[in-house]
C-alpha cells in the first residue's frame, strides 16, 4: 500500500492552487457515491494540524505540527512555496508516531509571505486509513503584495499548462502590474493575459504548447504600485518545460475516455462519470493535483451527507470546485455501462490502489498539465476560471480580457 499521499514525481505545482486551490476547503474533495463505510473518525478529528487549514496571515512564529489522538502516523509531508519554488520542510515522527515535528535551524520559524501544504496519512485504532490535506499561508508585511504562481520551478508539464498567478491582495492598477510580468516561449508563440477579478491573472498561448517548449515567467513586481500605497514584494525568474503531449477525451455517453500520445490513440479506458441528477461538466480541463489517496465528502461540495470516502486512490484533480478523475473501487461494474458519479470520472481500481488497474495506469503516465476533455454530457461547459479552464475560451475572447491592451 503506498504511503506517500502526494506524488514526489509530481510535475507541476499549484501554488495559488495549495490551496486556493478557495474551492478546496481544506483539501476534501468529493464527488462519487461510494459505500457502506460505517463511522469512524473524520480526517479532521483524526488527524490534527496546526496551524488550522486555510489560515491566513499565520504569524512566523506560529508552531507547525502534525498529531493523532489514537492510532498512528503513517506519514507526514509538508512542503513551503514561495515564487513557484517548493521546498520540502524536513520533520519527524515522535517515537510512537502520534506526533510530527519539523527539524533543523528554521523549525522554530515559518517562512515569511509563503504558502505551506501538509499531507498526512494516519491509521486509526480500528486500521482504517485516513488522509488529510491542508494548507495555510503566512504573513505578508502591510503595504506589500506578492503573487502565487503556477506551475512550480523547472518543472515538466503537459501541453495544457496555463500560468496562473493568484494575488494575496486585489489589484487595482492591473494594468501596471500585468506590464511587470513577463511570459516568453523558445521557439517564440504570441502568449496573452487574461484577469479573472482583481486578484487572479492567467496567462497561457492561442493553442496548445508544442512538446519541448521552455517557458520563462519574469515576475518583475518590486516596488510595482498595485494599488495607493500597495507595493510588490517579487523580483523573480523561473521556468518550466513542456513535456509530451497527451490529451484524453472522456464520452459521458459512450462511458469511454480515450488516451491520445501526440494525436496517436494509446488506449480506451472504460469509465462511469456523473449520474442524471449529478451529472460531469463538458469541455476542456487541466491536470492540476495529482495524490495517490485523499479524502472526499459530499459536504464539501455542496452536497448532503451522501458520501464520505477517507482512502480514494489515484485521484487527479481537474477543478478547483471538485472535479475528479479518480480510481473507484466501490461502483462494481459500473465501468464502461452505466454514470454513478456524483460528477467525478471514476477508472476501476482496488482498495488502496494498483498500478495494474485502469486507474493505476493512467495516474502514471499522466502529468500535471495533461488536458482531460470530457464531451456528451448533460452539463454546461466548465468555467473558464474553475481550475484552468482558460482554454474553453476562444482567442478573441481570452485576449480581450488584458489591462494593458494588446
């Protein structure tokens, strides 16, 4: 059984989306029905951190810690984000592994104006496996503004990647702060913003990236004005590269998802999407989480107590509302016949997951940036700002939503 919850091979980081990713509240997602589970403790009762998730403005010498009141830690990964770089943060196990701490010179000290994610995975005294994700941002001095960015520091994405800054404050002088970011492509194509809101700014090309192509962000925000008296904190420069190409289209009608390699189709899985009363959006979406289990609640996504599955293996996230791609082991056969979703695209897989089932092949090959396609749906088409939906946006219309004109 795998131990890790996030991927260390993961491909790109979402650092607005660590969590903004503000449609995560608290990294539950949700959306299939699932089985009997019967009542154990809830991730949050059973797996506590501090400081609390979602938190905002966390001072730098508030403590960080991971504890269970029974049971025991299988294991704790936090990681701090700052300017599209993340960093480990190292830490132990207490003795009887009901508590994690971090170590070394700084563990007594958050980072200033950063962002933090924990993943953690405890068994309860009956040996149940329940996983929790949080995050929680810390302090930005008065007067200052900073952006989180996405995807993270020489990383390799997919073809579908869009660069997403999220602000810690609204922008009122967009114009000013959209002319101080710099996105270039070798070999060149024309790349363009896009503002959803005063604190949101994308920017991505008019089609697709070519494989092999090394994309440079030049944050240049350093005594930027954004708003009367608000000056940027950043001056910085990263990059990623694109990696293969691979788009997948999911037929809610054919109960099919087919997986294309560089326009060849590699294999037609069969899957179950979203039942009448519930059903998956259509359009265009992007890879932007990948965790080998998580937690999903019907709660957390606007529905009643339907639902509350601790261990869902091989989930892939596709938007900040919670939308899945995810391994389903509790839907029978389900499978390429019938949609029983509550709006996920489930692939059949095994308790704890397997790299042998549909679900276990596809997490594997699939990188952060991949586009998932999902077609003959009864549902409207995904927002363009839910996730990174930009490309369900024609050219004319994403290039119209820039400050400083074209």
């Amino acid at each position: 059984m795998r131990t890790a919850v996030r991927r260390a091979r993961r491909a790109g980081a979402t650092l607005a989306a660590v969590l903004t990713w503000a449609g995560l509240v608290g990294g539950l997602a949700g959306c299939d029905a699932g089985g009997t589970f019967g009542k154990p403790r809830s991730p949050e009762e059973l797996i506590r951190v501090t400081p609390d998730d979602a938190s905002k403005d966390v001072k730098t010498d508030g403590g960080l810690q991971v504890e269970v009141p029974e049971g025991r830690l299988e294991s704790v990964k936090v990681v701090r984000i700052e300017d599209a770089q993340e960093t480990p943060v190292p830490g132990r196990l207490a003795d009887d592994a009901m508590r994690w701490r971090p170590t070394g010179p700084d563990a007594e000290r958050l980072a200033l104006a950063a962002k933090y994610t924990v993943d953690a995975v405890a068994v309860d005294g009956g040996g149940r496996r329940v996983a929790r994700h949080t995050t929680f941002t810390t302090f930005v001095p008065d007067e200052r503004f900073i952006g989180y960015v996405t995807p993270e520091n020489r990383s390799t994405v997919g073809t579908g990647m869009i660069v997403k800054l999220e602000f810690n404050r609204d922008i009122e002088n967009r114009a000013a702060v959209e002319r101080a970011i710099q996105v270039t492509a070798k070999p060149a194509v024309k790349i363009a913003p896009h503002w959803f809101g005063k604190s949101r700014l994308d920017f991505r090309p008019e089609k697709y990236w070519k494989p092999g192509t090394e994309v440079t962000v030049d944050l240049g925000l350093r005594d930027v004005e954004a708003a009367p008296g608000v000056y940027g904190l950043q001056r910085k420069s990263f990059s990623f590269t694109i990696g293969r190409s691979q788009v997948s289209t999911v037929d809610a009608a054919a109960h099919t998802m087919e997986v294309r390699r560089d326009g060849e189709l590699v294999d037609t899985l069969p899957i179950t999407a979203g039942a009448p009363r519930s059903t998956t959006y259509n359009g265009k979406m992007v890879v932007t989480e990948m965790l080998d289990v998580t937690r999903m609640n019907s709660r957390t996504v606007g529905f009643g107590g339907e639902y509350d599955i601790p261990d869902v293996p091989h989930a892939i996230r596709l938007t900040d509302s919670g939308t899945f791609l995810h391994g389903n082991y509790w839907s029978g056969g389900a499978f390429g016949s019938s949609n029983v979703s509550h709006g996920c695209v489930g692939l059949r897989d095994v308790k704890g997951g397997s790299s042998q089932t549909p679900a276990g092949w596809f997490f594997d090959r699939t990188l952060i940036g991949d586009v998932v396609e999902v077609k003959n749906s009864a549902d409207k088409k995904v927002a363009p700002d839910n996730g990174l939906g930009g490309w369900n946006m024609e050219w004319r219309q994403w290039t119209s939503g820039a400050a400083a004109g074209s």
